[in-house]
C-alpha cells in the first residue's frame, strides 16, 4: 500500500481533539491498525489538503517514499518524517527543495514572458514551501518552518504580480506590531464597488494556502481579503485567544474608507479554528452582513472535563495524534511538548473558545447575520450536534452536510456550495 492511499479520516486544525473526554467517538481511533507511520500524521485529509492547493501527489508520493527510506537518524525510529539533521530526508528541506524547483520554473516563464506560467509556477512553490513549515511550532526545527513560511510568502506575492488584478499586502498595526492581509479584489471592483469576504483558515492552515477559494470568490464577483488569525502564521508573536475574530473588525476598520470594497455587504469565510472566529463574528460585528462558518469548532471538542484533565490525562491523551496536541499548545501560547501536569491549564485556555461557554450560541441568544455551517456528518472536531446549534443561533442559518468524511472532508464541495450562497446574500441581497 502506498503512503497516500492510507485514509485516516481526521486532519489537522484541531484535528480528532480529546474524543474520549468530549464524549466523541474519533474517526482515528475507530481502526487501530491504521496508525500513521509520521508524527505529522500525513494520511487522509491533510494531503488532500496540499493536493486542493496545487501539489502534485505522485510529487508528494515520491518525496514521502524517499524520506521513509532515508537512513538518517530519527528523532523517533518509528516516524520517518522526524530526521534531525537538515539535509536529505528532513521534512522542511525537502519541500524547499520542491519549492526552489518551482522557483526556477517560474523564473524561467517570466523571462520568456509566459504570464500564466510564471503565476502558476509562484504559487506551486509557494504551496511545496508551506508544506515544508508544517506544523510550524517552536521546538528545534522552528527555524527551518519559519524560513519555509517565509519562502512560501515571497512566492505566493510574486505570484499575485500576475493576477488579472495584482495582490495588494494591508498591513495591519494591531498590539504594537503589524498583521498583513492579502488582499485580492475582483476585477468588478475596479469599475464599481464590490463585495469583500474576510478569509482564514484553521490552527495549521495559514493565509498562502487559499488561493483555489479566492479564486472562487473573485470570479462570483467578490474581493477577498486572507489573513492569519492571531497564534497562526505571521501572527503567531500574539497567542491565540477566543477573541480571535477582533482581527477580522480591525481590518474592516483599516479598510473602511477604500472605494473599492462595498462596506455594506461584507462576509467571512473560515474553517475549522477559523470557523470558530468567523461564526464569532456573526455575534459581534453586524458589518458582517453573512458568515460561512466551515467544520469549525463550537463546543464539544473544546470542552475537556475539569475532572479528566486533572484525573485521567492519558485518556484524554489516547486518541489524538501527538502533533495535534503540540500544534494547539503552541497556539495557545504554551511550550510543546506538554506533560499531564500542564494539562488541566491547557484544558482551561481551550474551554475559553467554546462558543457554548461563552453564551453565544445553545441559549436565548440570537444573531440577525445569516450564518451557513457546513461539513461533514463525521467529524469528531465538529460534529453535527455542534452544527446544529451554530445554525440554530442565526435567525438564518444554514447547516449543509457534504459526502466527505472526517475532519472538513474536501474543501471541494464546500467551496462549491459556500461561494454561490455567500453571492446570494452578498451581491443578490437575499
């Protein structure tokens, strides 16, 4: 069996969190004998994920197979993907090498004057370098995420040098330093005033990788404006916090006064942690006239019970893969890896997201912004209890179930359904 056709239902924003505790049963956990052979746990959504953003998966394959074959002392013998050492066979090397490639392919298409060429080639090294940041936490190999995510930034804003309408970077003073966003306005912008959806993505899925969804929104006639959440990205210098969606009102803020984006009608689009921010925003900004909240967390999986962080923290420990655990104590602003005794702190800071806790949804509260909740039927991150409720909080909400499995399940479908409704409230007025 190749590396690839291994499917693991869960992914990585939050992905399979605390099953036992949460009282959820996790995709992971159902087949023992499925155990990944990486600490990043490579199999099943997450490369799909890579793949929607334009990696090629023999490419991914091929480079996943020379790694596991690699003799290079590892951190873990069991992990092929946790060679020490930088060079052949370590994870971030690798796919800058990937990257570089695609690099001078690019390079190449521009001095020969082949436009979309070069663009295409900007942003498939864009998408290999932040492959190779994953899981960007600060332990030993942070340096190396760091300068792949930065590589991954150079690319993907020379890309936008050849879009039918250049990238715009907004740089954002936001607590005594700067938050950029990229900004893509759609082509109708320029005539008139058009719509703008405020874009992020989940604690692993950072402001570089949603080209395919701004591709959508700009051809349904709507700006997006993509950034990173505070904890995530170029925004990690801040811990992520359950007001995260702050972000999302100073940068409507910032670009209050832009002719080109139509402050009446303005959207978010997130998933999974975004999801979180972007459903929270549907309570406390009603410039957001309609909120695609996708596979995004709302309660259950936020909630580790005070008594089996203190008492049982193997148990919650069983069924979530490891890098899970440090990818969200690093966003958190805590230092991965952590002990049990560090856990009933981490539970604490986690309970702070849930949308339950904070009396935004689950009780009498009810917001007028049309909010449409789409996502698998079997995800443990997000599961359909959790919403049903989100809708429910919305005097217009929306719950859309798509064929996939698992944690998101492909962006695909989901972009196909959220796009054309975020028009119809957006553009359409519905």
């Amino acid at each position: 069996m190749s590396i690839l056709s291994k499917k693991i239902c869960c992914s990585f924003a939050v992905s399979c969190l605390f099953a036992s505790s949460a009282g959820i049963v996790s995709p992971a956990a159902a087949d023992p004998g499925e155990a990944s052979e990486t600490y990043r746990d490579v199999d099943g959504n997450l490369t799909e994920r890579w793949v929607w953003g334009g990696a090629d998966p023999e490419v991914l394959s091929s480079t996943f197979e020379a790694m596991k074959s690699s003799q290079v002392e590892r951190s873990n013998p069991e992990l092929y993907d946790t060679i020490a050492e930088f060079g052949p066979g370590h994870w971030t090397y690798e796919f800058l090498a990937l990257g570089d490639g695609e690099m001078k392919r690019a390079a190449t298409a521009e001095a020969a004057g082949d436009r979309d060429g070069a663009r295409d080639a900007y942003f498939s090294a864009s998408n290999y370098y932040q492959i190779g940041k994953f899981p960007f936490i600060r332990t030993a190999d942070y340096p190396y995420y760091l300068f792949a995510y930065k590589r991954s930034m150079v690319a993907y804003e020379k890309a936008g040098e050849f879009l039918p309408v250049p990238l715009e970077v907004v740089n954002l003073p936001y607590k005594g330093r700067a938050i950029r966003g990229y900004l893509h306005l759609t082509p109708a912008a320029l005539e008139n005033p058009a719509p703008l959806v405020v874009v992020s993505g989940g604690i692993d899925t950072f402001k570089v990788e949603h080209f395919p969804l701004v591709k959508a929104l700009n051809e349904a006639g709507m700006s997006a404006l993509v950034v990173d959440l505070p904890g995530v990205g170029e925004s990690n210098f801040l811990p992520s916090n359950h007001k995260h969606d702050a972000v999302y009102s100073a940068f409507l803020d910032a670009l209050s006064s832009d002719p080109r984006i139509d402050g009446d009608n303005v959207g978010a689009w997130a998933a999974s942690w975004g999801g979180n921010a972007a459903a929270r925003a549907a309570f406390t900004d009603d410039r957001f006239g309609a909120v695609v909240s996708a596979c995004g967390p709302v309660h259950a999986a936020l909630s580790i019970p005070d008594q089996a962080a203190r008492q049982a923290p193997d148990a919650v420990r069983a069924n979530t893969p490891k890098v899970v655990f440090d990818v969200v104590t690093d966003r958190l602003g805590m230092q991965p890896p952590i002990d049990n005794a560090q856990l009933p702190e981490f539970a604490d800071r986690l309970r702070k997201f849930s949308l339950v806790e904070q009396g935004l949804v689950g009780g009498s509260v009810r917001t007028k912004t049309p909010v449409m909740v789409i996502n698998t039927r079997s995800d443990s991150v997000a599961p359909p209890e959790d919403m049903e409720v989100l809708a429910a909080a919305s005097e217009n909400g929306k719950v859309f179930y798509t064929d996939g499995e698992g944690h998101c399940g492909s962006r695909v479908p989901i972009i196909a359904n959220s796009v054309p409704w975020l028009a119809s409230h957006l553009l359409n007025g519905e």
